[in-house]
C-alpha cells in the first residue's frame, strides 16, 4: 500500500490527472474543468486513497450531472462525506474479503 501514488485516475471513461502538492491547504482538490485533482503531498496510505477516493465521487457528480442537482456545495460536500464514511468502508472490507478468498479458495 505505501508504494500506491497513481498519476491519473479514470472516472466513467474520463481520465484525470493526480498531482502531489506540498503545503496543500486541503487533503485534495478537484479541478472539474482541467481534470486535475491535486492532493496533499505528505498525506499517505488511507489518508491518501481514501482522499483520492473523495475527490473521485466529486468528480462523479460532476460527470454524471447530479451536482446540478444539488446546487450547493455544502450539500455536495455533505453527501461525499456520507459516502466516505459510510459506504467506503464497507467496500473496502468486502474488497479485502474477496481478496482474501481468491487466495485460499
Ligand atoms: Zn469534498
């Protein structure tokens, strides 16, 4: 996991570019328009893909045309919080448990 830094991320069928920022004052930030998202530069293992992971459902959102939707940034932001917290972490659990399995079938 520590050696986990991708250089772009591809978000349904658009490709974003990862650049690492010192001194960053947020964990990350999306740049919509450019299809930047720039992260923290220190941040590392969960901080960092659970960042990634954040500024992906943003991105989501955005394609998808949902952030009309919500037309306010708190609520957009309160929404990728719940899914950060919540569902996140069942899909990582599952994941490590599918992984786990294809190992010792
Ligand atoms: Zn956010």
């Amino acid at each position: 996991m520590s050696s986990y830094k991708p250089r772009q991320i591809t978000i349904g069928g658009q490709t974003y570019k990862i650049r690492y920022k010192k001194n960053l004052e947020d964990f990350g930030v999306l740049d919509s328009d450019k299809k930047i998202i720039t992260i923290r530069a220190t941040l590392k293992d969960n901080d960092l893909i659970d960042t990634i992971l954040h500024e992906a459902f943003h991105a989501c959102l955005e394609i998808s045309g949902l952030s009309y939707l919500l037309d306010d940034e708190n609520k957009e932001e309160a929404l990728v919080r719940a899914f950060d917290s919540l569902l996140l972490p069942v899909i990582k659990r599952e994941l490590k448990k599918a992984c786990k399995n294809r190992g010792n079938p």
